[in-house]
C-alpha cells in the first residue's frame, strides 16, 4: 500500500476511508418542479411559487430540462442511465423544508453505477465507483444572523434541482478526495450541467469518513455536512481522520453521527440539529408517476455530448503526443482546454514537437504567470494567437527559448504579438555565419589556455564556449549554429 | 404487532405531536387497535406481486424549463403569522 | 315513513329544482341567478342549524348572480352560468377562506383558485359558500370537522338528529336540504357516495385522474379525487362535464378528451353486463340494504340489462390496505402545518416546541390518530410489513376489478352498510367508525369511477343508495345505469317530501 494512504498513529499506521456525498446544483432555468426562477442572489422570497413554498394543494410537476441535466451527467461519470426511476418523499421537519418533505430518489434513481478515474501527482491513475446520481430539491436558507432569538427563512432556493453524486467508499485519502471533486467538476462543467461554483454553493459536499487498520472491515462512519471548498474538504479529512484515530487509541469508539465543518477553526463537531435520530420515512411520492426516459431521447442526448475531458486527454495524448500529465493539465479545466486548442489554430507546423512545446509553454510560463497574478485563463493577456505567434518565431529561429520567455514577459505587460516586440526591442535571433565566427574567433582569441585544455581532450569546455559567445552576442545567436561552428573551428 | 408507549412517544416525536398523559392510554388504545385490524393484511400472499404505484397515469408528464412564476412574495407571505424583512421567522435555529 | 322536521324555507320552488331544471329556467328567463341565487341564501340563513356551511359568502354570491344575468342577458352564459354552488372547504378559493375544517387552517386564503373551482367559475356557476366536512376530510359522519358537526336534513321516526355522512358532509347536507343547487366533494374512501347515500342525493366519485387534484387540500394523493353532488344523475352529468378536463399542472391528471356524459343519460342499458359481486355481500348485512340491492338487479335487467354474479376476492382486504395506505400518505401530505408559512400558529421557545404546540393544538384527534398511524407504518423496520405490503395487496384488489370488467361492464353494490346513524350512535371505536367505508374504499384503491344513486328507504324511512363502479375513464356507463336506475326506483327526495 502506497504510504500517502496511511495515517501513523502511536499504535501504528491506519488506513483511511472517505466517500462523498457530492450536491450540485442542475443549471437551468426554472425549478426541478415548479416554473420559479433560480437566480443565484435575488432578494428573499422572491424566487418563490405556491408548489415552492408548500402552500395546500399544490402539486409538482417536472422539469425536463433538468432530467435532461441529469441524463447527461450520467454519460459523464460513465454510468448507466435508468429509463424508469421513481421520485420519493424523505420526511424530516425543518425550518427550511416547507413541505416536511423533500422530494428526492431513494431505491430507483434516474443514474445507477457509473466511475470517475482520477489522476494523482505521481501521474498513476485510480479509478473510483459511482454508486448513484439522483435527482431532489434544494431546501431553503435559514438565516440565523439577523436577531438573537430568531431565524429567518427564505425560500428562494426551495425547490431548485440537485443532482446528489455518490461515491462508493473507495477513497483513500484527502488528495484524492479533492483530484475526484476537481474532476467530477471539470466533467459538469464541460457538459453545461452544473456551474461548479462551491462559493455560490452550486457544489456542496457530504464528506463520509472512517478509518481501519489495513485489512479489517469498514469502521464506524461519520459524516461531514456541508464542506464547501476543495481546500475545507482537504482540512476537514485530515482534522476528521486525527480525531478519530486519536479516539480509537485511547480506546474510545467512534459515534455514527453528522458533524458540521467549522470553516474558520478547520475542525468539526456534532450537529445539533441533528441529534434527533432521523428516521426519513421514504416512500414513492403519489403526486409523481414513474419517470419513464424514452430510449430514443436519451440516445440522442448521449449522441450530442460534448467532449468530455477524459475523451479530449486521450485525443491530446494521441495527437499531439503529449504525455499523460501535460493532457490531464490541460483538459482539467474546459478553459484551458479551449485556450490550448484555440491556440493550435495558429500554430505553424514546422516542427513534429511544435504542439508539445505549445502545451510545455501554456503549463509552465503561461500559468506560471497567471498564478502570480491571481489571475484566471480568461484574463490572461496573452491570447492564444499571440502565444502561437511567439512558439512560431521560436519555431522558424528567429529567436532563442530564452530570449523567447524574456519576449513573453514583453507580451504580458503590453499585449503586442511577439513579432512585434521582438523588432521593437531588436531581439531577433543572429543566424548569420560571418557574425558568428567573428564572435567565435574573439573568443578563442581570449581564452587561448582553455582551447588548449579543450584540444588535449577537457571535453566539457565545449559548453563554457558556447556561453561566452551567447553571452557576447547578448543570447540573440541562434544557438545550434554556435554550435556547429564552434564545433568545426575546435576541430 | 402491539405499540408500547415508548413506541407511540417515538411516532409522535417524528410526527411533531405532543401527546398529553391523558391522551397516551386512549390513543395507544386506538393504535392498536388499528394495527391489530390492519395486520389481517399478513393473510394475503404477495410473494409474487409487484406494488402498485396507484395512479391511471403511466408516466410522469414534464413542463419546461421556463420561468412561469414571477415574484409574487406579498403572495407567499400574505399569510405567515410572522414575517419580518420579507422572510418567514421562527424561533431561533442551532444547525 | 320520514316526518321532516326542518322544513325548508320554501318560500318559492326555486330551491326544490335540480340543476338542470334551474338552468332551463334561467335560459328560459322564467327567474334570474339574482332570484335563484337570493333564493338559496335564505334558504341558508333559516338552516343554519344543518351547520352545512363553515362560510358563507353572500355578498361574493350576490354578485357574481349580477354578471351571470349580464351575461345570460346577452346570450353569452357558460355551461353553468348563474347557477348557485358549495363549495367543499377543501377546494382552495383564491382570497376566501379556505379551512379543510382543520383549526389549523383557520383564516387561511389561499392566493390561487383550485383548477375545478376554476373550471365551475369559468362556466359562470355562482359560489354560495364553503361546506363543512370532516377535518381534512378523514372521517364518515362530518363530526371531526373543527366547526361542529354537520346535521342531516333527514329525520328518523325517532326524532334524533343523524349525521349526514362524511367527509363531504356539508355538500351532502347542502344538496338534500335545499342550501346549494349542487355542490363539490371530495371522495377518498368514499367521502362522496356515502353521505349521498345517507342524504338521499347522487354522488360520483370519477375515476382517479379525470378531475384535476390541483388547488384541493391533500388528503391521500393517490386516492383524492374530486366530484360532483347533485339531486339527480343528470345534474352528476352537467356537473361533471365542467370539471373534468386534463390539468398540466397535475402529474396525475389524465391527458384524455372529456367525453359528453349528457348523451349516455338516455342510452339505457340494453344488453349492458352488471356483475354483482359476492363479496359485497357482508356477513349480518341489513335486510333492508340486501332487499335493495335486489330490487337494483332487478330494475337494470328489466331494462334490458345481463346481472352476472362475480367475485372480487381481495374485497375483504380493502379496508385495511386503505387504512395503511391514506394515512401514510396523510403523514406527510400534512406535514406542511407546521405554524411557520399560514394557519395556525402556537408560540415555542424553540422550533420544535412551536411545531408540536402548533400541531397539537390545531389537529383533531381523529387527524392526530391517523397522522401517527401513517408515520408508523412508515417508519424503519416496518415500511416493507406495511406499506409495500399495502400496495401490493391493493393491486391484488385493482387487478379484481381488472378481471371482473373483462365480463361485466358495471359493478352493482350498496353504497353503505347501513342507512345515516344518530349523531350520538356514532362508534368511538375508530375500527368500527372505519368499517362505514367497507362497500366504497375498493373503487379509491383501484381508481375506477363509482357512482351513489338514491334507490330506496330503510325500514325507519332513511335514504339508502345503490352504487355502481365501471372500468377506469368509463364514466358513461355509470350515467347509463344510474339513469335506469333512478327512473325504475323514482326516489323522493328530501325536499319533494
């Protein structure tokens, strides 16, 4: 067992094991069952119908738009999707739950088995089961910060559709956890299905954890509510997994319950709400018949799929012949990807490797740059033309790779396409031969001691050669020709 | 199968139900009574029988994804026994 | 035979018409809805004692009978147009108090009309009010209501005052007694056809999905069903074609064309097959219920009718499948009163408190009961004993009747048991309250359309009704009997006596 997988306890190491609970919410226009509007950040109770706020009498009836959002995400986590699934009731009074009942699936979901694979650091792959992709309706918000003895309530989010996404328990640790997440959000978002956005709260995540000594059966769970940033569900596994190992080691058990993760102190804690024990009542909800998918429609809808980013690595890897790493960095986010192949257009062929260096160059200095100013692909001031531009001139050896990154930081700062920085700053590259050897012969001139060395066979000064004479020629030579050169005049 | 009185407490807990000292014994009485009546079921076989979804209406109709419901909050709160900035108020909630 | 003892205010005939009779005359401009609609008022204000009504909405009535003149005045009047209706208080009636006869509910207006109340106004009907009935319609006797019980108009020749059915007992007791030309109900395990038995008038309960739930206080979705109360089988007809219809807005509302019923009225039932079934015949039934249901085979098959015996085997097992299934559907369906968005609402330190404070107090014992009931059967450990095993013996029923239609094309039973019991006769044992339901609950479980004709008197001089149940969607065939029916057995009606 690979060693990031354990924790060390005092009693020796522990094996961790996290499933995950991911809610995101469906994109679409109108509610799962009523025809309000889910608008992020209206003013309360304003996005509210009588189905919404569990007036009596009203009755739910389907958005298509949103099975069909669903429908879609089940290709994406490879799954299958169910032609009939039934909506049922989970019952549980909350302030925020105005029916007393969620509408939601519980034995028949619309996704049944499906898997994500997620790429680790050292570049190994896992592959990790889907247990099932639901449909249900979002509660309201209960806000709590507005009067000391009092909440208040505010439907707005009453009724807008979830997809709830579980994983089956094979997650061993925090970085996985978060490279499933990451990837889970790449493939709604390249599908158009959920925004990803966990600050708005359109991804939430239900963290299960419990650890074991290697070999035994699954421990006691506890079930983390709530964690709504990769970075928190990194803390909330590391903190959750401490605390139970520490229990565990001094002998304690632990309790199946449902902890809330406190953001601000990167620890957890027993849920009031919930020390009730809950006991949901699910049953099929009779305001619902079976939701039957007509074959056709759904093969259409699998048919018309984009390019999910699994699809469009393998085509990176195949046709650009990027390694496996470069294609995953790049398909990880649809930004990326889009940039990268907007900036293919552009691209001269000359050179096999041509697609290659563009990605080299998009990972390192291109988001090398854009980390240090915080910001985002789409801001980046240097457009995909412009970047083939630059890999272009570098191509036809007009410039070096290293004047080229001092030509980037030109770009950047003034949005100008490289040829025109490399004239205005007369940065082109000198491939003429005379130039070159007047160069070579000033400096074997100087270092008449070191050619000698060189000749009776210090091989290693060849590389000090070339150095001076770039250094000479301010890095503006094309170096293979110093090369050549050198090489003919050294004998 | 007979409910003891801890059993009816547990139901009307989940239910938000208070049952007063005087109303337990009479009401326990007539649970189980009901369930007693209710268990003659256990006399059917339903081995082989499929449970119905109980509706003439094979499959589930759909309405389209468009916003038909336009703010109508003086509406929804026209009639909550208490409102204050546009919202519903309950007594303090502890998540 | 019946001495009546509230006599109607008759101070005209106008409220002794049936529907149809009404509206010749309004087209015939013998009367007004004005005149009609005062007509009924009165009659209302002098048999407030009948507790038919939970609200009376005179002046909205006066005025809507205003416009339908209007309207009649240039030709231009719906199917409905100007005639005066109930309105169970379970309907929702935008901006009129609409209760379910729950405390829970009190003073709640809901800012929507119902899809069938909608569909009655928009073909001109005219609302006198909302009838009383029993709380969220869980009960047979309309004495669970909140706001009293409900007095039959028919007096027994002891004199006691006898309950006049339930749920829908306030429609029922408004239609017999001359309070409403016509009204709603709401029938669940046959909360319209027994108090139309116990009242002397029709009730049609239509099959699950012909009528639109939309807008209707929610007892046991799948087995709500909306319909109509009238004095005879062609008023069930006239009122029927205006509230039936597909309703988008209901998932399980049929998307089927609404026949014309008004033709089957007069089509007879010559070579129709009516199956009896055995099963119906209950151990010690009354002598009076099984002459009548005698004279009720007889009377089809000398019109021309086949009477062929049938067996619907799982009938025994109706009532305790409803008795696990509605409540069920009851426990959550009323979850929503929770005191925080409309209704009542009982103060608690924490939202708990307010919750079970709330509910305690704004739900009746009999609500209470079956709340408990269904959140039991619900619950871990026993939703598969229970629940499941409920729907799976309900298709056992539903798959009878299946059987059944395959050789008749109508079923002829009783309605009830027994004719109206005295108010202070009514069971406290709720088992033997429930057993009111045994001949109607099988029709809800299985969805089928099933029909209350009035076909005779009980030995003390009570209505007692015949029930007819067709094949799903096949609401002709019981307007075709239950014409033949009410003609062979030329029932009198309370306010003809």
């Amino acid at each position: 067992m690979d060693n990031q997988y354990i924790y060390e306890g005092a009693s020796g190491p522990w094996e961790l094991v996290v499933g995950l609970e991911v809610h995101a919410q469906v994109i679409s226009s109108a509610k799962l069952f009523s025809g309000a509007a889910t608008t992020f950040g209206a003013e309360p109770n304003t996005q509210v119908s009588f189905v919404d706020a569990a007036m009596p009498g009203m009755l739910p009836v389907i958005n298509k738009f949103c099975v069909e959002q669903a429908i879609k995400t089940g290709f994406g986590i490879n799954a299958e999707i169910n032609l009939v699934s039934i909506f049922d009731r989970k019952n549980y009074f909350y302030a925020d739950l105005p029916a007393g009942y969620q509408i939601s699936q519980y034995t028949r979901p619309i996704v049944g088995k499906g898997y994500l694979d997620i790429e680790l650091e050292d570049g190994s792959v896992r592959r990790i089961g889907i247990t099932r992709l639901h449909l249900e309706q979002d509660a309201g918000k209960s806000i709590h910060d507005q009067h000391p003895e009092k909440s208040y309530i505010d439907l707005n989010r009453s009724g807008v559709a979830l997809m709830e996404i579980v994983s089956e328990p094979d997650l061993r640790s925090a970085e996985e956890a978060a490279a499933f997440v990451r990837k889970l959000r790449s493939i709604v978002r390249c599908l158009g299905t959920c925004d990803g956005n966990m600050d708005q709260g359109s991804m939430r995540i239900d963290v299960n954890i419990s650890v074991r000594k290697a070999g035994e059966p699954f421990g006691t769970r506890a079930e983390i509510k709530n964690v709504n940033s990769i970075k928190f569900l990194t803390q909330a596994i590391h903190y959750e997994a401490e605390r139970q190992i520490v229990i565990l080691e001094e002998g304690g058990e632990i309790l199946q319950e449902t902890r809330l993760f406190d953001s601000a102190r990167g620890t957890t804690r027993p849920m009031r709400s919930k020390e009730h024990a809950h006991d949901y009542r699910y049953f099929p909800d009779p305001d619902l018949p079976p939701l039957i998918l007509d074959k056709a429609w759904v093969e259409e809808l699998r048919k018309n799929l984009p390019e999910l980013p699994d699809a469009k690595k393998s085509r990176f890897m195949q046709d650009y012949e990027l390694s496996a790493y470069d294609a995953s960095v790049l398909v990880a986010e649809m930004e990326t990807a889009s940039y990268f192949e907007e900036a293919l257009k552009f691209l001269k062929p000359l050179n096999p490797k041509a697609a290659k260096l563009l990605a080299n160059w998009l990972i390192g200095e291109v988001f090398g740059a854009l980390n240090r100013e915080d910001k985002t692909i789409e801001a980046c001031p240097v457009t995909p033309p412009h970047l083939s531009g630059l890999i272009n001139q570098i191509q036809e050896g007009i410039i070096s790779g290293k004047i080229a990154k001092e030509v980037f930081s030109l770009m950047w700062e003034s949005e100008k396409d490289a040829k025109t920085l490399i004239e205005e700053h007369g940065l082109k590259q000198v491939s003429d031969d005379s130039a070159i050897l007047a160069v070579i012969d000033r400096v074997l001139s100087k270092n008449v001691t070191m050619v000698q060395e060189y000749k009776s066979g210090k091989d290693k000064l060849f590389g000090f050669f070339v150095g001076q004479v770039m250094k000479d020629m301010a890095g503006k030579a094309n170096p293979e020709l110093v090369n050549k050169l050198l090489k003919e005049k050294l004998g | 199968m007979s409910l003891d009185q801890t059993t009816v407490k547990r139901i009307a807990t989940l239910a938000r139900l208070k049952l007063s000292e005087d109303r337990m014994g009479p009401m326990q009485q007539d649970l189980n009574r009901i369930l007693h009546f209710i268990d003659q079921l256990n006399e059917v076989d339903t081995s082989l029988v499929e449970a119905m979804e109980g509706t003439n209406v094979s499959s589930m109709p759909f309405r389209k994804d468009v916003i038909t419901e336009e703010n109508c909050v003086e509406k929804i709160l026209a009639n909550a026994p208490e409102v204050a900035c546009n919202m519903f108020v309950v007594p303090k909630v502890v998540e | 035979m019946t001495t009546p003892i509230t006599k109607p205010a008759l101070k005209n005939d106008l409220i002794r018409l049936t529907l149809a009779e009404a509206k010749e005359g309004l087209l015939k401009k013998k009367f007004s809805s004005l005149d009609l609609t005062k007509a009924y008022l009165e009659s209302m204000e002098s048999n407030r004692n009948l507790n038919a009504y939970i609200l009376e909405t005179p002046e909205l009535a006066l005025e809507r009978a205003k416009e339908s003149d209007k309207r009649l005045a240039k030709n231009e009047g719906g199917l409905l147009e100007g005639l005066p209706l109930g309105i169970k208080d379970l309907f929702s009636t935008e901006g009129i108090q609409t209760t379910a006869a729950s405390h829970i509910l009190e003073g709640f207006k809901p800012p929507y009309e119902s899809t069938v109340t909608q569909n009655l106004q928009n073909a001109g009907a005219v609302f006198l009010g909302k009838t009383n009935m029993d709380e969220f319609a869980m009960g047979s006797t309309n004495m669970t209501s909140y706001f009293g019980s409900v007095i039959n108009p028919w007096k027994r020749s002891d004199g006691k005052d006898l309950v006049p059915g339930g749920s829908s007992g306030g429609s029922a007791a408004a239609v017999a007694g001359g309070l409403a030309l016509a009204a709603t109900g709401t029938d669940t395990g046959g909360s319209i056809r027994q108090p139309a038995a116990f009242s002397g008038i029709v009730g049609l309960k239509p099959t699950y999905g012909r009528c639109s739930r939309w807008g209707i206080v929610a007892f046991a979705s799948s087995l709500d069903q909306p319909g109509p109360m009238t004095r005879d089988v062609r008023d069930a007809a006239l009122m029927l074609q205006v509230m039936a219809g597909h309703d988008p807005k209901d998932s399980t509302s049929a998307s089927l064309e609404v026949p014309s019923f008004e033709k089957s009225l007069t089509q007879g039932v010559k070579g129709i097959r009516v199956g009896i079934p055995r099963e119906y015949r209950l151990d010690g039934m009354d002598s009076d219920i099984v002459k009548l249901w005698e004279n009720g085979a007889k009377w089809l098959q000398e019109s021309g009718a086949e009477i062929i015996d049938v067996s619907l085997p799982h009938t025994k097992y109706s009532l305790p499948t409803y008795y696990v299934l509605a409540p069920a559907e009851a426990s959550s369906n009323l979850a929503r009163y929770d005191g925080v968005r409309y209704g009542l609402r009982v103060p608690g330190k924490t939202l708990d408190e307010l919750y079970e404070s709330t509910r305690s107090e704004g739900f009746g014992t009999e609500v209470q009961r079956r709340i408990l009931i269904g959140t039991y059967v619900l619950s871990a450990g026993y939703y598969d004993a229970y629940y499941l095993k409920a729907q799976k013996v309900r298709r056992l029923i539903a798959q009878d009747f299946e059987l059944a239609f395959q050789k008749v094309d109508v079923i002829l039973a009783p309605t009830t048991p027994t004719p109206a019991f005295a108010l202070d006769e009514s069971p406290s044992d709720p088992v033997v309250m429930y057993l009111n339901d045994v001949l109607t609950v099988p029709a809800n479980l299985a969805g089928l359309p099933g029909m209350s004709v009035p076909a005779g008197l009980s030995r003390d001089g009570l209505p007692l009704g015949l029930q007819l149940i067709g094949p799903a969607f096949d609401e002709n065939v019981l307007f075709r009997a239950g014409s033949v029916l009410e003609e062979a057995a030329a029932f009198k009606s309370f306010l003809e006596r």
